[in-house]
C-alpha cells in the first residue's frame, strides 16, 4: 500500500526513500530511525517494484 515517503535518519543507510508499506527494506527501520520526507534521495527499487506490482493487480481486477 502507498504511504507517504519516509527514509532513514542514519547517515550509514541506504540513500533512498520509502513509499510502500510491504517492502522489507522499509519494513526493517525502527521507528525512531524513520523521517517523513524524500530529501533528495532516490526511490527504493523495492518499493517501486511493490507498487509496480499492486498497480498491475488493480488494474487487472474486473470492476464491480
């Protein structure tokens, strides 16, 4: 699911932000780690290919 971009406030992290709640490199930060914003950074590959995913279902799904 789409939520708005946080990233990690560790210096040592991976310079990319997260936007999708079910990517497991997001997943992994402590919530103190956890800044809202993007900041310059690049978007996960994780996250993209989560919401890749979760777009291409939803518009597979037949209309109700």
């Amino acid at each position: 699911m789409h939520v708005r971009p946080y990233h990690s406030a560790r210096s040592g992290a991976p310079h990319v932000f997260h936007e999708d709640d079910d990517c497991p490199a997001g997943g992994r930060l402590a919530w103190f780690d956890k800044v809202d914003g993007k900041e310059d950074r690049e978007p996960c590959p994780q996250c993209v290919t989560a919401t890749a995913r979760t777009e291409h279902a939803g518009a597979a799904a037949p209309a109700s």
